[in-house]
C-alpha cells in the first residue's frame, strides 16, 4: 500500500496551460515536501510546508498543505516546457521516528511548446 | 544545486558481486539517509546515519548496510547482489533534529547501479 498517493502519474499539456497536481495520504506529515527530479540525478527540493492550510509561493509554483496535514498539492499557472519532469511528493510522518522520507511515486509532467 | 556529492556515478556489476557506494554531506550536516529509486518509481527509504550509527532503517535486508564517518560522510554496501538491485541510489543530507526527526532533506545526484 503506497503511504503518499500522487494523482495524476502523468500528464501531457501545452505551453501555457494551468495544472494541478494532488499529493494524499491517511497519515498525518509533521512536514511535507515536494521535489523535482530530472532523468538520472537526484531530486532537487522545491518547497517545505509544515503548518496545516500553509499555502507558498515559488514564482508560477503554488503549494498547498490540507488543514489536516494529510494532504497537498502543486498548482503550476501559465506552464512552460522548462516545466518539464518528475514531480515528487514526500513526507516525514508524525511520529515516525528515524523512519526517512515517504515518497509518492511521482508525477510525470510533459510540457509541450 | 546542493552541496551533496556521490561516487560513482555509474556502477556496473554482476549478480552476486558486492559493492560500495560513497556519499559527501553538505556543509553543516550531520545525518546521511540512502534511498534507492527503481526506474519509474518514487525512492524508497533504506536507512539513516547520525552519529556513526544507524538510526533508522526501512523494508530493506541486512545485506544492505552503511557506515557513517567522523566527517559525516557515509557508505553504502550491498553484498550477494541481485538483479532487482538495479536501481538509482540516493544519498540525502539534512541536520538532526529532536525526536529521531531531521529537518529538510537535500539530496546528492545519485548512483546508477545496474546489476547483470
């Protein structure tokens, strides 16, 4: 059973179009966080949100933590090739000790000019 | 880009081989935490080091272990390889926090394993 579920695995848009992408779990995160990764390297972290309903801004990024901090997502406005690439979701659950990361399987993001 | 570095980069071996990854910090780090990333999937947590001891572990046999170093720095052994261990394995550094929890985890570019 995957902890994070990330919806949608992939989506295909045009330049210039809006996309939201939806991180959700049964368990409550102590923080959440969410990454971009290009082919081969590792993730590059985008954002933290830690307070429930905590919404923040990244340029076009929009990122929102549930009041429950059960859940999240990231809005993309006006989206650009440059956009493209996997989308991670991963959080620390309350609670979880020394338990690492748990991570969604990814949103695959295709962006076309 | 963040101050986390790996090597290799790139690995072959064969099945039932061993071998060794290596994993530098960042700058102000004291825990190191290894997730492997198999094609198409979100990494998987393996285990963590703080204070040269393991402090955490995830759904991995012992065959995989690790060191950490005084510099912080750490290891990643896989012994009696297999090829489902054909993967990108990661290397995060964060700084410690009460409670087993650390803050934000930064990760390192990653070694391609590919096991035949």
């Amino acid at each position: 059973t995957q902890l994070l579920e990330q919806s949608p695995q992939f989506l295909s848009i045009q330049e210039g179009e809006n996309l939201t992408v939806y991180c959700n779990s049964s368990s409550v995160f102590s923080s959440l966080q969410w990454y971009r990764q290009e082919p081969g390297e590792g993730p590059v972290l985008l954002v933290t949100v830690v307070t429930g309903g905590e919404v923040k801004k990244l340029k076009r990024l929009t990122f929102q933590f549930g009041d429950a901090r059960k859940d999240s997502s990231l809005h993309i406005t006006a989206a650009q090739p440059g956009d493209t690439g996997l989308y991670l979701c991963a959080g620390a659950v309350v609670g979880g000790g020394a338990d690492g990361l748990t991570f969604g399987k990814g949103t695959h993001l295709i962006i076309q000019p | 880009e963040t101050g986390v570095t790996q090597s290799p980069t790139h690995l072959i071996k064969t099945r039932g081989q061993q071998v060794t990854l290596r994993c530098s910090s960042q700058s102000g780090h004291n825990t190191v935490s290894w997730y492997q990333q198999a094609l198409g999937q979100g990494p998987q947590f393996i285990f963590q080091y703080y204070r040269e001891e393991e402090n955490g572990r995830g759904n991995f046999p012992p065959r995989f272990s690790g060191l950490q170093f005084p510099n912080y720095s750490s290891e990643l052994n896989v012994n009696a390889l297999e090829l489902d261990d054909s993967a990108l394995y990661l290397c995060a550094s964060s700084l410690y926090l009460a409670g087993g929890r650390t803050d934000t985890q930064y990760f390192g570019p990653g070694t391609r394993l590919t096991v035949l």
